[in-house]
C-alpha cells in the first residue's frame, strides 16, 4: 500500500500557528480541511467561523470521520477538550493565514498568480494543465479565491512543489493587495477588467485599479502579464510598474502584444489559436470553445514562458484543457426525441462573462430543428446602472441567432421587456420558479446555455435538467 505524503509534521504546526496542543498529538498530517462533507483521514480541520455556521460545531464529526486533530479558538477548547487531538489558537482564521505563510516561505515553487473580472478559475485551470507535465504542480482548488481561500489554498501546498497557481479575487477595494502579498508571486496575471462588483466600485477604473493590487505582492523581479486588449491596459501597466516587478509581458490580438493572436479558429467544441509569441510562431488547438478562453490562452503561455517552463510542452497540453464545472462545462443530455446540448455556466455572471457565454452559445452546434436557448438569472452587484447593463444583453442574444431566452429575476425582468416578442421564452421572479418552463421547452437538437449570479441559484435550473434527462452513455 503507497503511503500518504506528510504536509506537515505536528511541530511545524504548532509552531507556524503558535499554538498549544491538547490530548495526544498525531505525528503528522496530510491535508486541510474546513468542511466535514469532503474530510478525508489525516487532514486538519480548521473550525473556522462563517456568515451562517460556526466549525466549531462540527469538530467532533470531523475527529469522528478520521481527522487527525481540529484547530479551535481558546473560547470553545474547554468544551471540545474531550473529542479528540486539538490546536488551540487565539483565532482559527489567524492560524489559518499563519500556516498559508508559512507555506510560502519554506516553499522554492515558483508561484503565479492570476486575477481578473473574468476568466480566473479557467487560467488556472489551464496553468495547472500546462504545468503539471513539466514539475510537481499545486493549483488552487475550485474558486478558494478569497481571505479564506487563498491561505487554505497555500497551507495545502507540499513542500516539494516546484509550480504554485493561486487564484485571487475580490468583491470590495482593498482586498487583493493582502491576499498577492500573502501569495507573493513571481508572475501575475490580470485576465481582463470588466464591470463587476459595481455596487462597491464608482467605475471600472476603481476596479482596474483593485485589480491591479495585485503587483503590490509581485517578487523584485517579477514578471507583470497584461491584456493588451483591454482599455483599462494603461492604468494597470502603471500599477505594474510602481511594483517590484522587473518586466511587463502582454498578451491579446493587439499587434504590440508580445504574446498576440494572429489567427483564432472558433469552432463548437474547440478553438485552433495561431499565436506569434515574441516573435515566434506558435499554433496550437484549445480544447475548450470561445474566443474568451482562446485569449486567456495566450497569459498562460505568457506565464509559462516567464517561469522557465517549455512552451510546446504547454502549446500541446492546451488541447486537453476542458471547461471546469459552472463555466462552460459541456453535458449531452436525452431529451424528447434525442439528444441535446447542455452548456453550464451557473456559477457566477457578470456584464463581461454574460457576453461570452452568449458568444460561446452562438458558436454551439445545434441539431435538425434544433434552438440556441439561453437561461438567464440575475447578475448581481451592479450597482445603478444595473437596469440598463441587464437590458444591454439583447445585443449579443441577436448577434449569437440566440432563439429563445428565459429571464429570472427582477433585474433581468429589464432584459426580457427589451426583447423581441418571438424571443421570449418565459419570465419569473426566482429561477425556481423557471424550471418546470424550462423542462417542458427543451427538445431533441438544441444547445441550452444556464448562466446567472451565484446568488440567484440558477444552478438548480442545471441539475433540475440533469435531474430530469438522463445524461448520454458514451460507448468507447
């Protein structure tokens, strides 16, 4: 039987987090967790506070599924005392950010981190695919973009790691400066800026420029990777340069991007990208569809490039990336008279992510008679020109033949009266109240796109439909 790699070793923790033990100590363990539902034996479970739950609560269930000790605050050590092996700290999100710092120091990876309005969670992705064949890679698992995220994510490193990839994010000003200098990468990435979050932001400057926070963390040296196609370009290369990095790599169609696209090849399922990067040729096949993810490609040779890895190496590996699950993950589903295209991108929305989702939709295949449908929630967080950015969707649902469209919500409610009659599928005010609407809509041929914010749960309109048809059996 292999053995389980040690992360860290009992003295190590109580040393990065400052902590006092209680009941016998393991010797070691081999994960973190802060959830009971995915624990796994030997991990440490941090009970950490949230908005709607207290960790503390669930400790003893995490000692009883296996884990090797809890981390707990002094307030609620002497009720816990008798559960099992505890770490005993001042503030269990404190230890938590410890353990991410002290990570960072005792690692020789070499770390990138990437931020953006859209396309995080998908560079990332790519990064880990492009990275894993060429050294030990360690990735950020799903969005654990956040104060929580982040140092979770870096506390799950190994020592041996030789390629860091963190996602940072944010939702108010403030917030990626302390989360890049707890990553302190040596590439970072700023997908692209977008209106998002505009209930806490006076314009899309204010978020490039929180975007760009994410150079004050960036080693001396470091290298600054930037859409040159985006407007705000100028504002973030000036955050770059008062940084410590040592040099600016761009990326995009532009013709002065070191890293630009010549050519991009859209097709349903895949994109060809002809790319030039400093000069030399490069053409590779994307094996996720949309021009958005063919872009985002481009950063993820740039940061490829800058950490020493072999760009064919990484050019080759793009072929297998897929979209991760809520952001373009592609299902065939047997609908009524055959199959049909199920497209989910429920995990989060905004103006920018919303437009090429609905680009992506327009790429899509559809069968005899079949429709491009396109189920659409809420996007929150738009502050007071949200009415208007909603109703703005009609533009790319006509130039993607988009046929039918179903609204949730009442932001959305100003899409669906600025659309066509014959467009209109069906209106509510919850997504909840779409599904039975929805369910009876869908036939064989057609190509459904769900997509909305997290808040809204328009992801319940997916797995009502993967609830309700079954999914298609693939035969090797």
């Amino acid at each position: 039987m292999q053995s389980v790699e040690t992360l860290w070793s009992a003295l190590d923790l109580m040393q990065a987090m400052n902590a006092r033990v209680t009941n016998a100590q393991p010797e070691r363990v081999t994960g973190i967790s802060i959830d009971t539902r995915t624990i796994e034996p030997g991990d440490l479970f941090f009970a950490i506070k949230g908005d709607n739950s207290n960790g503390h609560a669930y400790v003893a269930q995490a000692l009883k599924k296996g884990a090797a000790a809890a981390v707990v605050d002094e307030a609620h050590a002497d009720e816990l005392v008798h559960e099992g092996p505890l770490f005993i700290v001042k503030d269990v999100l404190e230890a938590l950010r410890n353990l991410g710092l002290a990570a960072r120091s005792r690692t020789r990876a070499r770390i990138v981190a990437v931020t953006g309005s859209v396309g995080k969670t998908s560079t990332k992705e790519a990064l880990r695919l492009a990275l894993e064949g060429q050294g030990r890679t360690h990735a950020s698992a799903a969005s654990y973009n956040n104060h929580w995220g982040v140092p979770l994510s870096l506390a799950r490193m190994a020592r041996p790691t030789q390629f860091g990839i963190f996602e940072i994010g944010m939702n108010a000003p403030g917030e990626v400066g302390p989360l890049s200098q707890m990553v302190r990468p040596h590439v970072a990435i700023v997908t692209t800026v977008g209106p998002v979050h505009l209930e806490y932001f006076p314009s899309v400057s204010a978020i490039a420029d929180a975007k760009g926070e994410i150079f004050a963390g960036i080693e001396p040296g470091g290298v600054a990777v930037l859409n040159r196609d985006n407007e705000h370009f100028e504002r973030l290369k000036a955050h770059a340069l008062a940084s410590q990095a040592g040099r600016i790599v761009t990326f995009g169609e532009h013709e002065n991007a070191d890293i630009h696209a010549e050519k991009i090849v859209l097709k349903p399922d895949l994109s060809v990208v002809e790319a030039r990067v400093f000069g030399t040729q490069v053409v590779y096949r994307l094996g996720s569809p949309g021009r958005h993810m063919a872009l985002n490609s481009l950063a993820v040779l740039a940061a490829v490039q800058a950490m020493g890895g072999d760009l064919a190496l990484a050019a080759l590996a793009m072929g297998d990336l897929s979209p991760p699950e809520g952001r373009g993950e592609r299902m065939r589903l047997v609908g009524p008279g055959g199959e049909f295209l199920l497209i989910d991108e429920s995990y989060n929305a905004n103006p920018s992510s919303m437009t090429a989702a609905l680009n992506t939709l327009g790429q899509a295949a559809v069968g005899l008679r079949g429709r491009r449908i396109a189920v659409l929630a809420d996007m929150l967080e738009l502050g007071t020109d949200s009415n208007d950015l909603h109703a703005s969707l009609k533009t790319p649902i006509a130039d993607n033949d988009v046929d039918i469209v179903f609204a949730a919500g009442p932001a959305m409610h100003h899409l669906w009266r600025a659309l066509a009659p014959d467009v209109r599928g069906a209106y509510a005010e919850t997504p909840q109240d779409l599904e039975r609407a929805v369910l009876r809509e869908v036939r064989a041929g057609d190509a459904v796109m769900v997509k909305g914010s997290n808040g809204t749960k328009v992801s319940r309109i997916v797995a009502a439909l993967k609830s309700h048809f079954p999914a298609l059996e693939v035969h090797s």
